[in-house]
C-alpha cells in the first residue's frame, strides 16, 4: 500500500495576505490622517483587482508556491495601494506630500529585489515578471495624476502610455509581439518613476518640476517609439 502525498498550493494564501495587509495599511492611513471615503475606496478598489488578477494568473500558471520574490513584489503593489488612496484624497483635502514622496520611494527602491530575490533563488517566473511590471506601470499611472494635478494634465500622457499601448495591441494584433532584451527600455521605465517623484516632491520651482516630467515624457516617447517601429519592421515572424 502506497501513501500518497499531496502537494498543498500556498499562492492561494498569499494573494489573501496580500488583500489583508492592503486592508491593514488603509486602515492606519484612515487612524493617522483621517483620509476620506474615496480615498478609502480607490485603495480598497485597487487591493481588490490586483489579487484578484494575480489570483487568477497563478491558477491558471499552476502554481504551488507563492515564491519569495512575489512576496516582495505583493509588498510593493500593498504600498501603491496606500499611494492611491492618498493621491486620491490629495484630490479633496490637500496632498499628504511627505507621506506619498516616502511611500513611492520605498516602492522604487524596491523595484530591484525582487528580481534579484527571483534570479537567486531560482524562482522567476512569466507570472512573477508580470506581476512585477504591473506594479510598475500602476506606481507611474498614479503618480503621474498626482503630479498632473499641479503641473496640468499632459502629464498623465506618462501614466497612460503604455495602457494606450496595450490596448492598440487588441485592433492591431503585430503589437503584442516578442521585444528583444533591452538595457535603454529598462532604464527609461525605472528612471519615469524616478523622475515622477522628483517632480513632486516640492523640492524644485515649478519651471524644474515641468522639465524634469518633459524629460520623463520625452524619453518613454522615444523608448515606446521605438519599440512599435522594431514591432512594425518584424510583424511577419
């Protein structure tokens, strides 16, 4: 007689952790600065759909484990959650500036471990790397409303670029194909994140927050730019 063993999946539990600790960190926002309704609404709305999509990814990647590199990842998408509710109530009471500059550096300097934690523990996955970038270009979106609030809305141009890129790929289908390794599309999309918090950290005049967001907007025009050209040139394979 045999004795079988199951093999329990553990990523369930960790997008429920991932909801909870959201819930917990909008929760201490709300006891520490009383923020509003909407804001409590845009970060709840946010845990919601983040778990929910990387519940699903992860079921349909069948994955058994959580991975150590998604837990970092999940802690950063946990901070963006928090950086929209607080963008959000910038919008009706005033910006909590401090909090949402130190947030969102938190978030960057983040950016890079859980690569790093995937690549050294042996654990990258398609999921993971998705989930990773998602985070990435959600931080960029809501950090470009902030900054559009005080420099006008061209800015959001930066947020909305590459979900404007996404969506050209459903009517033309040679967009969603395979880019090649690329260090110069690497460094433009840390460096818009970057730049976004530079912008709004108060610490430059006005004419400095709008050139360093034009160079921001500059460079991911280039970066997307050429990329769609690349995409063009090789539809046929």
């Amino acid at each position: 007689m045999t004795t079988q063993i199951r093999h329990v999946s553990t990523a369930t539990p960790g997008v429920v952790a991932g909801l909870g600790a959201q819930l917990v960190l909008l929760t201490l926002l709300w006891a520490a600065l009383r923020i509003g309704p909407s804001a409590l609404a845009a970060g709840t709305a946010c845990a919601v759909v983040t778990c929910a999509t990387l519940g699903y990814a992860l079921h349909r990647s069948r994955a058994r484990t959580f991975g150590q590199a998604n837990w970092v990842t999940l802690f950063r998408a946990t901070l963006v959650g928090g950086i929209t509710a607080l963008v959000a109530d910038s919008l009706v009471h005033g910006p909590a500036l401090a909090l949402i500059v130190a947030l969102s550096i938190v978030a960057l300097i983040l950016d890079g471990v859980d690569g790093h934690v995937a690549r050294r523990t042996g654990t990258a996955t398609a999921v993971g790397a998705r989930f990773d970038m998602e985070v990435d270009a959600f931080l960029i979106l809501v950090l470009s409303v902030f900054v559009a609030a005080s420099l006008g809305p061209w800015v959001l141009l930066i947020g909305a670029m590459r979900y404007v890129f996404v969506a050209a790929g459903w009517f033309m289908p040679w967009l969603k194909g395979s880019l090649p390794p690329s260090f110069a599309r690497k460094t433009v999309a840390a460096a818009q994140g970057v730049l976004l918090v530079v912008a709004s950290s108060g610490l430059l005049p006005t004419a400095g927050s709008i050139a360093v967001v034009a160079l921001a907007l500059a460079s991911l025009v280039w970066s997307f730019g050429r990329d769609v050209i690349w995409l063009w040139r090789n539809r046929t394979a």
